[in-house]
DNA sequence: ATATTCACAGTCAGAATTGACTGTCAACCA
DNA sequence: TGGTTGACAGTCAATTCTGACTGTGAATAT
C-alpha cells in the first residue's frame, strides 16, 4: 500500500486535484454532449472537442468509449434525480400533495436529461454492456432513489393504494414522456396528465386490494 | 405520361414486379436488422449483407441510409399493428374484455418489434429527420391504428371513463415495456399489469368526469 | 538532487460506413 | 431489330471514429 498523499504536509494531493477537476469537466462535457445529440453523438471526439482536451486526457481517464458511456450513465442519473427536487419546489403552489408529486414526476421525465437517461434505456436493448452499465448505475443509485421518491409523495405511500399510485405513476410518466417526443398537440399531454392526477385520486381512496390480490 | 406495364399482353410489369420484390426483401431485411441490432447496428452495410445484394441494389432503392430508415419505419408500424390482432387471438382465454385488452397491448408493446419501434422514438429526439419521418409514418397509419384500437377494447370505449383508460393505458404499457428492458425480476411486471388492471377496472365504473374536467 | 510517476497532449494507423461512380444485362419501345 | 431504359452489381474515395503509441512537464518520493 502506497502512503495517501494527504500524509503530506503542503500542497497535498494536487495531483489527485487535478486529476479528479479533470474527470469531472469531462463528465460534465459527455452529460452535455448527450443530452444535445442523443447517444449516437455521444462519441469520444465530440466529448473531446466540447471539453477541448487532447485526445491523450480523455482516453486516460476513460480507456475505452464503453467506459466513457457507463461512467455518463451514473452521472446523468445523480442529475436527473437532482431535477426531482427542483422541480418539486418549482411546483410548491400546487397545494394537493397527490397532484404535486404526479406532476413533479411527469415533468422530470419529460426533461430532455431524463429523455436522454430513457434514450440510453431504450438502446441498450440491443447493446449487452450498456445494459449492464445502466442496471449497475440503478442498483447503485437505489437507496437515494428511494429516498427521493418517500419525499416526493409524503405520506401518500401510506394509504391503503398509495404504494401501487406511486408505481403506475412511474410507468405512466414515462409513456408519457417518450409519447411526448412526437406528439405535436402539446395539449394532449396536459390532458392526460389531468386525467391520471383524476384516476389517482379515486384509487388512493377506492379499496382496490382485491383486484390486485388476484394474482 | 408513360404508357402501364399492364397494358402489355404478355410478361407485363416484369421490372416492375422484380423492383417490388426486391425492396420488399430489403425492408423485410432491414426490420429484422433494427429489431436484432438495434438503430446503431442498423447501417446500409448491415442490410445490404443480410440481403445478400449488391451495394448498388440498396442505394438504387434507397439512395441514402436515411431513406433507408424511413421506409423501414413504416414497414415496422405495420408489423407491429399486425402484432395486435395476433396476440389478441392468442389471449382469446382471458374473459373479462377489459383485462384481456389490456394485457393484449401491455404484450404488444413488450414485443422486441414494438421496442424498436419506441428505440426510434428515442432516438429521434436529437434527430430531426428520423422524428419527421416517425410523424409521418404514425399519421399515414393512423386510421389503422384507430380501427385496431376500436377492435381491441370493444364497447369499453362507450363507458364513461372508457377513453380515458385506453387512453392511459397507452402510456402506461409504453412505460412497462421501457422499463422492462433493465428489469431483473420479470414477477414485477406482472404484478404492475394486475395493479393497472385492478385500477382500470375501478376507473371505469367509477364517475371521474369531474376530475378530468377540472383542468 | 535525482529518479520516478502521473496527468495530459499530439500523432497515427486501422476499421467501419457512406454514397458516388461505372459497368452489365435483361426487359421494354419504336 | 436495334436503341433505350431501368434493375442490379462492384469498386472506390472520403469521412468519421476508435484506440494505440510516443512525448512532455510538473509533482512526488528517495
């Protein structure tokens, strides 16, 4: 084991410094780069140029472009979930806190950094190591994940279909958020997102235990 | 104008049927290559081998590899229309129409072919004209697509909360093919599609009229 | 003080992909 | 029947991206 280089006394770890404001500025630059121009842009020269660094920089520090990409993944998802908490004071006039949530969740998603995280999902069907890059990333970020969604929805979690509204919730923004890339009625989405904050409603005071038992 | 093919007595339409036939193999080609590999993995090289034809053939077809796309994405939409009627024969078993129209779309929309389909969506958010052609693809198909919807849900349309459930149960099937893609424990989807059932069910004989028309 | 390590830079060859271009043969028309 | 058109094939130059390789200077260890 080599001696830590805070054991010194001055000017300790301006090497790792550097190294670390580096990686950093070069995350940074590849979340950008891809949230711009889709995974398919997201190429080791264009992260290069945007952070203006010699080709040598970004290969040290990301070998392979694999690498750069799974790295990106993890950072863009810390991110997105930075964006939940934003949006949620951004839409603090909102006073039913069922409303407010399902909206808050709608909206991040359909944040062009959270359609890039669906984008990178989407194509990693087809792609083994980005898959196992994003699961790694999910897993890792589990905890705050969870964390962020108990904030958001309050003691919502706690009625009888609580639980089972916050899960619907999460496929339905997405839906909606990749529907929304296309739809050209901006209406629309307003429409629906009024009718599941409806439907949500009715089911956190409906009993539907039942039905979902009849599994 | 030029005279038709047809109208030769013998051998007519000869080049004619020969060009159809063989960009009907192209596009055949290139959706089994978007399905397998991925928009990435979709390049005129890739087609063109799977085809076993010359280069010239592909380019003569489809001059450039954007063309190439854009055919192939109509060929995908309907593939995937037909999809429905299919899987909506196979779950014949399932009694209740509402469940059964449900999971038909839920396992439609889980199908690789429609995965690709959303991968487009995807991806056509940085890419301008791959999105103008997935418009134009949903549009030119959208009689079809109503009609097929008509078919699947049957008289649920007519109840009260009706268009509304079709309506998000869209997005919500969108949202569980997506995130199935990353999911380790498939038991979990199932449990989300009973869950939506259950909810859908409720919803329908439920008045959520004033709910929706708050907005 | 000297050797060494490490962050970073620049160059380059190889691989993949695209689309332009030329050639060929069969089918259609006059 | 002879000319023309169009489907299809093969070649090639240009571009883009990747990653290997070599060089440099500053910080750290001895």
């Amino acid at each position: 084991m080599k001696a830590d280089a805070a054991t010194s006394s001055r000017g300790a770890g301006v090497r790792r410094d550097q190294r670390d404001a580096t990686r950093a500025r070069l995350l940074e630059g590849a979340v950008s780069v891809l949230i711009e121009h889709g995974v398919a842009g997201t190429t080791t020269l264009a992260v290069q140029e945007r952070c203006d660094v010699g080709r040598g920089t970004l290969l040290h520090h990301f070998p392979t472009h694999a690498d750069m990409l799974s790295s990106t993944v993890t950072e863009l998802a810390h991110r997105n979930e930075a964006f939940v908490e934003a949006e949620a004071d951004r839409l603090s006039s909102v006073t039913d806190p069922l409303e407010r949530a399902i909206r808050v969740m709608a909206n991040v998603a359909s944040q062009p950094s959270y359609l890039a995280e669906l984008e990178l999902w989407a194509v990693s069907r087809t792609d083994e190591r980005l898959r196992a890059a994003l699961r790694t990333s999910e897993h890792g970020a589990r905890r705050d994940h969870d964390r962020v969604l108990a904030d958001l929805f309050g003691d919502i979690a706690d009625q009888p279909g609580g639980t089972t509204v916050i899960n619907l919730s999460i496929e339905f923004s997405r839906g909606l958020a990749l529907s929304g890339i296309l739809r050209r009625d901006p209406g629309k989405r307003e429409r629906l997102l009024c009718e599941w904050v409806a439907a949500a409603k009715v089911l956190v005071t409906s009993t539907l235990k039942q039905g979902a038992e009849q599994c």
